[in-house]
C-alpha cells in the first residue's frame, strides 16, 4: 500500500494548464479510491481506459492500471478488458468530443448493454488538447480556427440521451466540488451495471463562455426516480442557458442485468476468478 498521502498518485509531472478542473476531477478519483480500497475493494482490481484529450491525461497521474485507448474509443476499449478480466472494476475517464463526437456509437450502445463499468466524461464543451474546437455539448456561436463564423449546432444533452438509451445510473457532477464528486464516483463504481457520470468542467483557455456556471448548480435530493422524473429533471439545463438551473447528484440508478451476468461465458470466468481474483471482500 502507498504511504498515507501519496495514495494513487505516480510520480509523473502534471502538464494541466494551471486552474484547469482537471485537477480537481483528478483529486475526487483519488479520494473515491481510497474511500474503496478503505472499504474493502483489490486496489489492484481497479483499472482505467482512458480517452485522447486533456481529460486523458489522468491516465499518467492516477495510479492504476490501464490502457491509453484511441481518441473516442475509451468505452469499447474498456468493454473488451472486462470481458477478458470480468473480476477487474473498470474506470471509463473520456471527454466530450471523445465520447459525445467520435465515440457516440460506443456511448448509446454501452448504455443498451449494461456493462459493468464506469464512465466519468469530463464536459468543457470543447474539444481542448486540440486547441478548442466545438463539441456535441459546445454552445451555438462558438467561435474557433475551424469555424471562425461560430459553431451553427445546438448542443445534445447527455443526461437525457443516456436515460433514453436505458444506461443504469446517470448522474451529473460539477468539476470544483470535490466532495460531491466524490461521493457520485463512489455511488457510480458501487452500481451493478454501466454508470454514467457526466462532471461539468470549466475550460479555462478555450470556451470561456461555457465557464463560472457554479451559482446556476443545486443538487438533485438523494431520491429514487422513474424514467420520467429522470427525464423531466434532464431538460432543466440545455447547456446553453445561462440563467436556468442545472441539476446536479444522481439522476436515476436502476439495476438491471449487467453484460456479464447474462453472457454465460463472462460468468465462468467470474466463477473461476480468473486473473487477480474476487473484486469486493
Ligand atoms: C482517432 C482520432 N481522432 C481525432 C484525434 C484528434 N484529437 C486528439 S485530442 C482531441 C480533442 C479531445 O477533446 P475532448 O475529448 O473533448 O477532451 P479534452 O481535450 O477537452 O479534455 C482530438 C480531436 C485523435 N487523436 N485520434
């Protein structure tokens, strides 16, 4: 086990630009494992794929393993490692472009299959390492390199895209409450079944517009919702509005059977506890 302190952290310089919530998204994923690993979890059953972007960056200072996947791949790639391993708890950690533009085939589907599996996407609503470009979430307007008349699309929303396409656990965090974060992460992880948690994040070089929207937050009461309320509650944000309310906490958590309780193959090799064992005490 690592010193106390250190716990999940590697030794690698952080290159985030300075005030990116990157950080912060980066310290509330150390915290949620900590508070497993203190509950019982194999800190060596965790394991990541993450997504081409700034976000997957935390592939280099979060201390478990895993895999660097192709830009908008990280979900598919993570869905392969767990029907290798279904014994490892699998830690999505894409973005927006990557997974609501190049990856959006992966995303409804993963959320049709129900893979055991947790998706964080850290949304900046643009398309960063790349020097800001619009994304499926950027507002109308957005002005870039590639479109200097401004991005001509309205944004989709995620939540409510997900809930339609039958995801398990939608939540929504914002980026600089570590604590909350933790707490969704860990709610997230815990889920039986494919999680998705969508963490608003400010981007504080390239789509200025999108930023300072934390006095528009409430948080969602811990609640078990139908689909309907679910979905009713998804539409109080349209990520453009910058005077409306924008939900935050867990949306809807409803197990089903994951992908690897109904495929009969996945469940013998959980049976045999293949590569590094039982996950949970
Ligand atoms: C297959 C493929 N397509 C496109 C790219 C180029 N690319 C690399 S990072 C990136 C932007 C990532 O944006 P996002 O996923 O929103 O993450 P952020 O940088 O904002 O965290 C793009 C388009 C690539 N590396 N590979």
């Amino acid at each position: 086990m690592d010193k106390p302190g250190v716990q999940f952290r590697t030794n690698q310089k952080i290159t985030w630009c300075p005030g990116c919530p990157d950080h912060i998204i980066l310290e509330s994923a150390r915290r949620t494992l900590i508070s497993l690993v203190e509950q019982g979890y194999n800190k060596n059953n965790f394991a990541m794929a993450a997504g081409i972007g700034c976000h997957g960056k935390i592939f280099d200072y979060l201390n478990i393993s895993g895999i660097y996947a192709l830009h908008g791949r990280a979900i598919p790639t993570a869905i392969g490692m767990k029907m290798g391993n279904p014994n490892l708890e699998l830690l999505v950690f894409a973005g927006d472009g990557d997974t609501y533009a190049e990856g959006m085939a992966h995303f409804i589907h993963a959320c049709r299959f129900n893979p055991d599996l947790t998706l964080f996407v850290n949304d900046n609503q643009s398309f960063s390492l790349t020097t800001g470009q619009a994304t499926p979430t950027s507002q109308p307007g957005f002005k870039s390199n590639l479109e200097p008349l401004g991005n001509f699309n309205s944004p989709l929303n995620p939540i409510h895209l997900a809930l339609s396409a039958g995801a398990s656990f939608v939540a929504r965090c914002n980026a600089n409450d570590i604590e909350h974060t933790r707490m969704v992460m860990e709610a997230a992880i815990k889920h039986k079944g494919f999680s998705f948690v969508e963490i608003l994040q400010d981007c504080v070089v390239f789509n200025l517009y999108v930023n300072n929207k934390d006095r528009l937050m409430y948080k969602l009461p811990e609640a078990k919702r139908t689909l309907k309320k679910a979905l009713a509650l998804s539409q109080e944000y349209d990520y453009i509005n910058n005077k409306g309310k924008i939900p935050l906490g867990i949306f809807y958590a409803q197990p089903r059977p994951s992908l690897d309780e109904e495929w009969p193959q996945l469940v013998n090799l959980k049976n045999k506890k293949v590569g590094w064992g039982g996950l949970k005490k």
